[in-house]
C-alpha cells in the first residue's frame, strides 16, 4: 500500500512540474515572440534590413553578369540566349531576374 502511494505521489508531481512547465514554456515563447515583433517593426531595423537587401541584390546583379559573361561561350545556345536577354533587360522592372519583387 505505500509502495502505490508513493508511485500516486510520483505521478502527481510530474503531472504538476508538467503543467507548470508548459505554462511558464508558453509565457516566455509569447513574450519571444512579442519582443521580435517589436523589434521587427522598428523603422531603424527595416530600414537597415532593405539597405542590405539592397546591397546584397546589387552585388548579387554584378556577380551574376561577370559569371555570365565568362561562361557564355561555354554554354548551349538556349541558355545563352536567356543569359543575354536578362542582361539587356537590364535591373530597371519591380522585379529581379528570378521573377520575384525586390520587396
């Protein structure tokens, strides 16, 4: 009989230490995530991450017609010839070379 009551009293506590676990686990996530968005909304933080996407699409634009213009030699016909229509398209559209906004 002690033996069971012991075994009651051990699945009582991790009953309890579980659900205060999950509960305190559930405050710190939502207030993660309410920190995040706030900093996420920061108008210094987006304006410093479009800065950088920025950058990165311009590098990426640069790299892209360098490559291109090494390999097109060396590459069928189809290829090529959608290699120099997105050159001569040039960066002016909403949209990149991917076809995707550059948002």
């Amino acid at each position: 009989m002690a033996d069971m009551r012991y075994r009651l009293t051990f699945i009582a506590g991790l009953a309890l230490g579980y659900v205060l676990g999950t509960r305190a686990g559930r405050e710190r996530y939502e207030k993660l995530k309410k920190t995040a968005r706030e900093i996420s909304q920061n108008p210094a933080v987006r304006n410093t991450a479009e800065s950088a996407a920025q950058q990165t699409r311009e590098v990426a634009g640069k790299a892209f017609h360098s490559v291109s213009a090494k390999v097109e030699g060396k590459v069928p016909d189809s290829v090529a010839d959608r290699v120099r229509s997105l050159r001569e398209r040039g960066n002016g559209g909403d949209e990149d070379d991917w076809g995707t906004s550059n948002t």
